[in-house]
C-alpha cells in the first residue's frame, strides 16, 4: 500500500468533512501534504493509518479503494459508525498542519 496515497486521501475526506467556511483547501496541494506528513515519520500517523485500513478492510471494503476518493458509501457508513476513526483522521490533520508549518 502507497501511504502517501492513503494519507492525502484520509486529507480530503476529513476536508470535505468541514469543508466551507472551516477549510478552504483550494490553495492545498493534498500530494504535497500528504508525501512531508507520511516523511514526518510521526508515529501517530502510522498508527492512525493502521487503525483506518484495518478497519476499512474489517468492514470488507476491497484494499485497493484506501487509494482513491473516499466517497463511496461504504466508506462513508465506516466513518459514521466508527467515530473513532474520525480522531485518526484528525491526528493525520494535526501532524500535517504541524509539518506544513514548519
């Protein structure tokens, strides 16, 4: 699995979760922020990472989707069933806005 991928996905879902007025990612480059926060090597992104495929997988989703646009509704139900998930979102967020900043 490409992290990098993943990670700049698991970025514009959470974006998207708080779109306008909260997020404007239009100036964002999610490939960019995605490839300095998996290169961060934060421990809390390989675990919030981990925590998401395995879950994502768990609830039968094929492998290959953590790629692509997560706006399938299976993924959708996975987040909305599992809460906790969105905290692994937000420690991806976290990192990378940390990363971008420095």
């Amino acid at each position: 699995m490409n992290h990098t991928r993943i990670a700049a996905e698991a970025l514009r879902y959470r974006f998207n979760l708080v779109r306008v007025p909260l997020v404007d990612d239009t100036e964002v480059d999610l490939e960019l922020m995605a490839g300095t926060t998996v290169a961060a090597a934060d421990p809390a992104v390989d675990s919030a990472l981990r925590r998401i495929a395995t879950a994502w997988i768990r609830a039968g989703i094929e492998p290959e989707r953590l790629c692509q646009p997560w706006d399938c509704p299976q993924a959708r139900a996975l987040f909305a069933d599992r809460p906790d998930l969105i905290d692994a979102l937000d420690d991806i967020v976290r990192v990378a806005t940390h990363t971008q900043a420095a």
